[in-house]
C-alpha cells in the first residue's frame, strides 16, 4: 500500500505522490528506458547524495540519456523533495526516464526525459531479521552477464533481479544471491555481498557483475579505517557456504546480517566484523547527516 505521506518532485512541480503521473507512452514504462538512485536521508540530511548523483550522470552517459537537469539542480531538487515530505528519516528515488515517445523503441522519437524523485519510507527487511539475520538462497537464475548489459549501469530494468526475488519468496527466504554465467557470487537481488573468511572482508569484484554500490565503497572505506583486511575477490557458492560471516549491504538494506545460505548455518550471525562495521557505519552517517546551516552541495566534477 503506498505511503499516504510520501511526496514526489516531478518536473519542477511537488506533488502527493499518488498523484504524480507519467504518460503511458514513456519508454522507461514501455520498456525500461531511463536509469535511477536510490538514496537514503537521515535527520532530513540525504546520505551521500553526490556520489548518487555522480553516478545517475554515468549511467545516463552509458545508454545515450542526456540529463535535462544538471547535477547541482538535481541535488536541490532531491533536497526540495526532502524538505517537502516533512519527515526526517527516508528514501529519495531519483528516476530520469527517456521519456514519452511513439510506440517503438527508436528513442529519437522520445522529445524529452521525464524526472521524477520519491520521498518515501524503506524498509526491505523485518526489525528482526536485521538484528538476528536473514535466510538467503543461491538463485537458478543468473546475472546477466557483463558483455549484455554491463552491470555498472543502474537501469530501470530489474527483471533479472525479480526473478531471483520471486525464486526466494517460492522458497521462504528473505534475500537470493545471483551468480553470474560462470557461477561465481554477483550480488543480491538489491544488495552487495560481503563475507568473512579468517579475520579478511571479501566482496565480489565489480568484473563479476556486481554493482559498484554506493554502500559498498563506504563499507570498504570503514574496513580499511578499522584495520579490517578486504579483498576483492571472485568468490564461489563454497565460500559462502563456509565463511565465517556474510552480510549484505545496499542504499535500500543499509547492513544486515545473513544467518544461512541454502539451509546451511553460517558459524557467526552478527559477527564480529560486522558489528565493528555497523557500528561505524552508524556513526558515520551521523558524521555526515547532522544539520549544518552552512551546507552547501558540492558538485562532483564530471567534466
């Protein structure tokens, strides 16, 4: 059911956001056309908001999308959204579709991209679940692979990712890993992967078709300041099956704790490690999300 309390920017223009509407002549409806962010905010402060930014602006590079805004209207955009939806903790999603065009899939038919951005509440993963971990399974289907749709663009196609999700949901788990067509571990169906294997954090390397999370570069950035080993490093379902600990982490999940993998029970769950993380992974989202009347946006560099 949706948020009665969730508000949307779309186009310039604020709106309760059941009624925000697209034409059903949109390309990123029709077929997927348009990429997007999620980003979450804190004490009404979005976290990380220009590596979001910096990479929507990739993405959109990627598959030929000319932005119709530019990175510092966006960023006001996202905090007007904010300001707007009037509660503190959230989730912005940040959507540029191709926008309407005739049926077909020649984008040249499509004048100009639609934006639209959500402020809505999250939550992909019961309290409990969070606190004592979550059940995952290996998927059947595979993540497609980089030479098809290179992984590090953030399209608005996810039917890859809904399959896996609906395999899990058959088997009464919260949360399926996709491998990729050589069988090593991509990523969650919204999620990166981590694991530990004697005292050393390891995550699948972007090559193996894992998203370059925006979550994942901060939980590396932890590591290394707690004095945490990590690797990138190709990982098979054995690894999983035989880590110590693994948790997932994403905009959407944040961190949590993964207690078993296709019915194997993983040794810790939370873990050590992952609790030293959390712990700083808390405490640096109060670093960067306490209210600063100074603030400005800082425009990434994109040239």
């Amino acid at each position: 059911m949706a948020n009665p309390l969730a508000v949307c920017w779309l186009n310039g223009r604020i709106l309760p956001a059941g009624e925000a509407t697209v034409s059903v002549f949109d390309h990123g409806l029709l077929y997927g056309d348009g990429v997007f962010e999620g980003v979450r905010f804190y004490s009404g402060q979005p976290f990380r908001l220009e590596e979001h930014l910096l990479r929507l602006e990739r993405s959109a590079r990627a598959i030929a999308l000319t932005l119709p805004l530019g990175l510092a209207e966006l960023g006001a955009a996202v905090r007007e959204t904010i300001e707007a939806a009037g509660f503190a903790d959230g989730y912005i999603r940040l959507v540029v579709t191709r926008g309407a065009g005739s049926m077909g899939l020649d984008p040249r038919h499509c004048t100009r991209p639609n934006v639209f951005i959500i402020a809505d509440g999250l939550t992909l993963f019961p309290e409990d679940k969070r606190v004592h971990g979550i059940r995952a399974m290996i998927a059947a289907t595979r993540r497609l692979p980089a030479d098809g749709l290179d992984p590090r663009i953030k399209s608005l196609n996810y039917l890859n990712h809904i399959l896996a999700r609906i395999e899990a949901n058959r088997a009464g788990c919260e949360e399926a890993i996709l491998l990729n067509a050589r069988g090593m571990v991509a990523e969650g169906t919204a999620d990166n992967v981590f694991i530990v294997l004697d005292g050393t954090l390891y995550t699948p390397p972007p090559s193996d078709g894992a998203l370059e999370g925006i979550t994942r570069a901060v939980i590396i950035e932890l590591a290394c300041r707690l004095g945490i080993p990590v690797r990138e490093r190709s990982l098979a379902p054995y690894d999983l099956y035989t880590a110590e600990e693994c948790f997932l982490t994403g905009t959407g999940a944040e961190l949590v704790p993964v207690r078993e993998i296709d019915g194997r029970r993983l040794t810790l769950c939370p873990g050590p490690v992952f609790e030293r993380i959390l712990s700083a992974f808390r405490e640096q989202i109060r670093a960067e999300t306490e209210p600063h009347p100074d603030d400005q946006l800082r425009v990434p560099d994109v040239s």
